[in-house]
C-alpha cells in the first residue's frame, strides 16, 4: 500500500487485464494455471469474483453450520474448488466463497499453534474440533533457527519438566521450533544407525548425550502416516496412566494427535446418539473406550462422569 499515484493510467488497466486472464484461466481449469499458480493467488486473498467487496458478508454461525451440513453429507471437511464461472453465476460465487473460509480456518489454526495474530479465536477452534474438524498441516518449509546444541538440551529438560516425556509432537512450533528441530535430529540419528548417513565425531558425542537424557529419536518417525484407531487408544491408556485421568487437552503437546483424535470419538459419539451412522465408532470401540472410562464430554477440572 502507498499514495504515489500511477502516472499512467495505463498501469491501473494492465494490472486488470492481468487480473482478468487469471480469472478466466480459473473459470476454464487449465491445469497449469491449477498446479502452478492458482494456490499462490488464493494464498494471497485474490479476488476471483470482480467487485469482491460487494459481495454478501456471512456470519461465522452460517458458515458453520453450513460446514455441519457438509459434512453430514459428505462424511469430510475437503471441500472442492466449485466448477464454474463465479462472475456469472451466484452459486458457484457462494460455493467459491465456502471453500475460501474453510481454507481461512487452516490458516488461522496454524497462526494460532504459531502464537501469532489470528482472527480465528480458541473458542471456535473448540467448536471446530468437537465437530471433529482436522486442521491441515503448514505446507510451507519451516526453518528451524540455528541455535547452539546446549540450549536444545536444555529446551528438552524444560519439556521433560513440563509433560514428562521427550516425545515432542513434531508440530510443536515453540521453544524455536523444537518439534521441528526434534524431528530432523531424529531422522538424522536413524539415517546413521541405518548406515545411511555419516556423522562427525561431534555429533556422535551429542547424539550420546541425548541419550543420556533419555531422547529415543522417535519424534517424526512414521508420524506422517495415519495412526490406527488402536494405536491412538493405546497413546490415550497412556497418558491416562501418567497424568490419573482420562480428559487430555485438546492441544496436549507431546501429542497433538491423541489430543485432537479423543475429540473426534466425542464427535463421533454423539451422532450415535442422533441415531445417525459413524465412520469409525464401533459397538466394540464404544465397549472399549467406556470399560476404559473414557469421558464422552469435556470436563472441567474435578469431573469424573463418562456418561
């Protein structure tokens, strides 16, 4: 933004002609506008419809409710680009517009977890993950600030203090990155006992004291692929047995997963109760979870029901 005003009015009519093409590579879908640039454009807020700021605004209750809707239907949270010419058609611009907030909500979870500005407030994070909505993880690359190893043991200690384990979620994005960082010196650490990778004499000896300390070199490792319904029960028995109850926090640092999985039996849970079908919550699981004395809604501190 600036107040030099262009000289030229032809500056002001290329920038829409420019601004036109792209619009119209996106109403016809060529496919290398869709894989090259489309994602960059929408990053950035582009307005696909001319004359955006005419456009209906929407209250947060409507759009959720419409993403209950969708889900309802659908049995997911992806919701697709809309077909279609926006400029001309006011479905296509409402359903344009959907998709939009929707990416919105990913971005302003991932600001939240960073600890910067976000318009999207913990409490409507909380109504999203009751509903059992998955947030999308940064695509972008994460530099982890270089900082001497001798501050990363005593981050580690710090968290060992805190929640009792060194198995860091590798999304943690506190303490300069520490999941980041825990992440990539465990695939090192793996890489080398593999024979994959050779390390100097100064590695070796911090490798060795983080041994010491009781780092496994786990963090990262499979995580990206999808943990079972099991396994996820089993991380639950766990921190159950270390912490003497069954209500994790939603975001629980050493595993942002298990967390956010607990809500989504809740979720699934309650449209049991509606007499609706779920995709994961079994008679079995549901035998499991209540002989385990899973809490089937969050409780404040000093709770004990699991009805």
């Amino acid at each position: 933004m600036h107040g030099r005003w262009p000289p030229k009015k032809e500056q002001w009519e290329s920038i829409g002609n420019w601004c036109h093409i792209q619009r119209r590579a996106y109403v016809n879908k060529k496919k290398m506008f869709m894989e090259e640039r489309f994602a960059k454009l929408d990053e950035i807020g582009f307005p696909w419809v001319r004359n955006a700021h005419a456009q209906p605004n929407v209250s947060w209750e409507d759009n959720f409710q419409r993403l209950v809707e969708f889900h309802r239907v659908n049995r997911h949270f992806k919701v697709p680009i809309p077909e279609g010419n926006p400029e001309e058609d006011a479905e296509v611009a409402d359903a344009l517009r959907f998709h939009k907030w929707v990416k919105w909500l990913h971005g302003g979870y991932r600001s939240r977890m960073a600890e910067r500005p976000s318009k999207l407030s913990q409490d409507r994070i909380d109504q999203l993950l009751e509903l059992g909505f998955e947030f999308e993880e940064s695509t972008k690359h994460i530099v982890i600030p270089d900082i001497p190893f001798e501050r990363r043991l005593e981050q580690l200690q710090s968290c060992q203090e805190e929640l009792g384990t060194l198995r860091i979620d590798h999304r943690y994005q506190k303490m300069d990155q520490l999941g980041a960082w825990a992440e990539q010196i465990s695939k090192r650490y793996n890489d080398w006992q593999q024979g994959n990778q050779e390390i100097s004499s100064l590695e070796q000896f911090q490798f060795n004291q983080l041994i010491a300390l009781g780092f496994e070199f786990n963090v990262g490792v499979q995580v990206r692929s999808r943990r079972s319904w099991d396994e996820n029960f089993n991380a639950f028995l766990r921190y159950q047995i270390k912490h003497g109850h069954s209500n994790p926090p939603r975001t629980y640092k050493a595993d942002m997963r298990m967390g956010h999985w607990v809500e989504v039996q809740r979720a699934e849970y309650r449209l049991l109760c509606e007499g609706k079908k779920s995709k994961q919550l079994t008679h079995e699981r549901c035998k499991k979870l209540k002989s385990a004395g899973f809490l089937w809604k969050r409780e404040k501190k000093g709770s004990t029901s699991t009805e």
